[in-house]
C-alpha cells in the first residue's frame, strides 16, 4: 500500500512548500496516514489515536511543540481540537518558515471550524477520498485534467484527447463495483474484502460516531444510512426521510450534516448561476465509495449490480467522484460541483464551475447516448452560452454528438 503514489501527492509538496502546514481530510482508512509518510518518511510521527502519544502532546502541548517546532505529522486531530490553537501561537512564531505540519483528520466539521476560527491563512486543506481508477492501477492521471488550467474551448478538448492514455472499460468495473478503500481492494481476497467491510461499518457506527457525537441515537442512524445508500444519486425530501426513519426533519438534517462531514456521503448543492427558471433546491448527493455503498446494499457481484434497480444511480455516483478526485489532484482553485433540475424536469448530473468556466455534464451508464436523452444538456449550453458540454458513458471513444456535445467514455478521465 505505501507504494502507490497517490495523485494529490505533487499538490501535497506543492502546498508544504507555500504553507506552514498542510490537512489531509478524508474519510476513515483512505490512505491519510500513508499519504503524510510518503510525502516526510523521517518526520515525528505523532497518531492521537494512541493513548502514549495522546497524553504525550495533551499533559502540555506548548512544551511538546517547544521540543519539535517542525516536522511533525499529527493524525486523526479531532481526537485534541485544542491543538489547533496551540499550533496558530507556533506557527505565528515564524509565519515565514513553510513545510512545518502535516496534520490529517476523519471528521471535518470540528476540524474545518478550528482551521477556520485559528489557523486561517496559515494552513493549506486537501481531500483524500478513497482510491481513483488511475491509482489503482498505477498509471498517472488523465490528461484530461489539464482541460481545467484555462478557460474552457472547444479547441482545447481536441488538443488534449489525442494525449490521454485510457483505461479499458472492464479496467472501470473493479473499482466501480468494490469502491477504493485502499487496504480490502488491494489485498484481492474476497473474504478478506467483506470482513473488512463488515468491520469498517461497525467501526463506523459504533466507535467513530459514537465518538464524535455520543447523544446520536446509533440505531436511527445505521436506518437512515442505508436509505442513503437507496436514494444515492438523487434529490433527498427530507419530510419523506423523517418519515421512514422514524424522526424529524430536524434530526435529518443534523444526520446529513453528519454524513457528509465524516465523508461517507457527498452533497450536491443545486446550481442557481444566470438562470432565470424555477430550480429545485432540495439537496442532493450519493455515497462517496460506491463499494461501501453496494456492500450496504447487498450487492457483492457484478450480475447482482447489472441486475439492481440501483445500477445507473451507482454509476451516476462512482463517475462524479471519479471526476472530483481528478479534479482535486490538480492546481486548480475555487471551483466547486453542482448538480442541476428544473422544476418541468429538466436535470443536468453534474455541473462543474470556477475560474475555467461552466461545464455541464451528463452521465449515462450505457454504450450508446442517443440526442434525445440530451434535451436538457443541448438547452443549457444554449442558454448559458457555453462552449461545449460532456457526456460520461461506456462508450469504446470520444465522439463529438453534437458541435457543442462530445462523449467521453469512463476509462478516459
């Protein structure tokens, strides 16, 4: 596991370079902690999950960061949150020297409040989501990225697809249908993958939840969980939830908030830029590992997922991450994901905007797209006057549908 290079691992260094310190987020057992080991293999490596080493910095944490100013690689943080004021006096010491911490941590909401109430300015943030297909099979990322470094042209996708080394699209089922937690996929042994799984679930609930928010009740979580992993890739009603789940709608939306700060699920806020239609605005996400989510769902093969009603919203959901994890491993800054609906139905899966523009984004789990299922994605480009729009499916090459429509399959990004 500690030789696979990770793609964020060149922005790590980048960032140690610009920033006293540099947070890894991302969900349990992703790869944080190997992650900060590749990047400094010789620095204080200090696991806050570790009685000896959590006493070692809480007895008194100001001589502790006396004896190592720099160096250090603190993990699981949220365990000591007190830490991150501590370090701002540090840090504030001698703002000028960069590459000092690498601090990871589970959970982001208390993490992201401390760094915002005392380390702003001072630390650079990174997500660390489970595998992409790329890393697990050790090629480099797509070029495909690099069509995010300018603004957006027509042009410029035609430069770049002629460079791209694709994977093959029985190379995309693997990840697809066992998701990237890096330790079960790699280790190739089935029964090894699904006690592993059953663990991390339980490990999930029962320690890290329970952990981190002691009055939740475990029981009407574990519930709502699993119905994510059913409406994965779809607008929530948060009336209907409360109602199935057995609680109120208040109690939804702290679990929401929950899931999404532990990483097990993602939100997709509705994009409302220059459009002048009535926009659904409830939320929607998926299942940020689609092997955690079929292992919720019961579905261990690839027969049980072509047969599921589940499998075009499992792919919808493993493509947008795939997408974001890219996304994330490059330079680019201030972008953020949407997903698009009008209340007459009109609905675009993903939306991607930032300093290189708007790109709309349709994904469709089969081989052929044909025009009328683009209806929504040809008025949108047209509306917004966009230069051109994607769709992600299991097609054999890139083809242009449309002049403002191109077809990318999977194993290209």
């Amino acid at each position: 596991m500690r030789g696979i290079k990770r793609n964020l691992e060149s922005k790590a260094k980048t960032l140690l370079d610009l920033f006293p310190a540099v947070i890894i987020l991302g969900a349990r057992q992703t790869g944080k902690t190997t992650l900060a080991q590749r990047l400094k293999p010789n620095w204080t490596y200090i696991d806050l999950e570790k009685p000896s080493d959590y006493e070692r910095i809480s007895q008194d944490p100001e001589f502790f960061f006396k004896q190592y100013p720099s160096q250090v690689i603190i993990d699981e943080a949220q365990h000591y949150p007190i830490i991150f004021k501590i370090l701002r006096g540090v840090i504030d010491n001698d703002r000028s020297l960069t590459g000092r911490f690498i601090i990871t941590g589970s959970s982001s909401p208390e993490l992201l409040k401390q760094t915002s109430e005392s380390l702003a300015g001072r630390v650079a943030l990174l997500e660390l989501g489970t595998l992409k297909s790329n890393e697990y099979y050790e090629q480099p990322l797509s070029s495909f990225y690099s069509l995010f470094k300018s603004t957006l042209c027509v042009e410029a996708i035609n430069d770049i697809l002629p460079s791209i080394s694709p994977l093959a699209s029985h190379d995309i089922q693997l990840p697809w249908i066992k998701g990237g937690y890096p330790e079960p996929v790699l280790k190739s042994n089935e029964t090894f993958y699904n006690h592993w799984m059953a663990a991390y679930q339980d490990t999930y609930i029962n320690r890290d939840i329970a952990a981190l928010f002691p009055r939740l009740n475990r029981v009407a979580y574990r519930r709502f969980i699993m119905l994510l992993c059913k409406l994965s890739g779809n607008i929530l009603n948060k009336r209907d939830l409360a109602r199935t789940v057995e609680i109120g709608e208040k109690s939804i939306s702290e679990y929401l908030t929950i899931a999404t700060g532990t990483f097990l699920w993602r939100s997709l806020p509705s994009y409302e830029g220059n459009i002048i239609k009535s926009i659904v605005k409830m939320p929607k996400g998926h299942i940020q590992d689609t092997g955690l989510m079929h292992y919720f769902l019961k579905i261990s093969t690839f027969e049980d997922l072509y047969e599921s009603v589940f499998i075009g919203d499992s792919f919808e959901a493993f493509v947008v991450e795939e997408l974001i994890k890219g996304l994330q491993a490059t330079d680019v800054s201030n972008w953020e994901p949407y997903y698009y609906r009008t209340r007459d139905g009109a609905e675009i899966d993903l939306i991607l905007e930032g300093p290189f523009g708007c790109l709309p984004i349709e994904i469709k789990f089969g081989v052929q797209t044909h025009l009328k299922q683009l209806s929504a994605l040809k008025r949108f480009i047209d509306e917004l006057n966009l230069p051109f729009g994607i769709v992600i499916n299991q097609a054999e090459r890139p083809q242009w549908l449309t002049p403002k429509i191109i077809q990318i399959p999977i194993g290209w990004i």
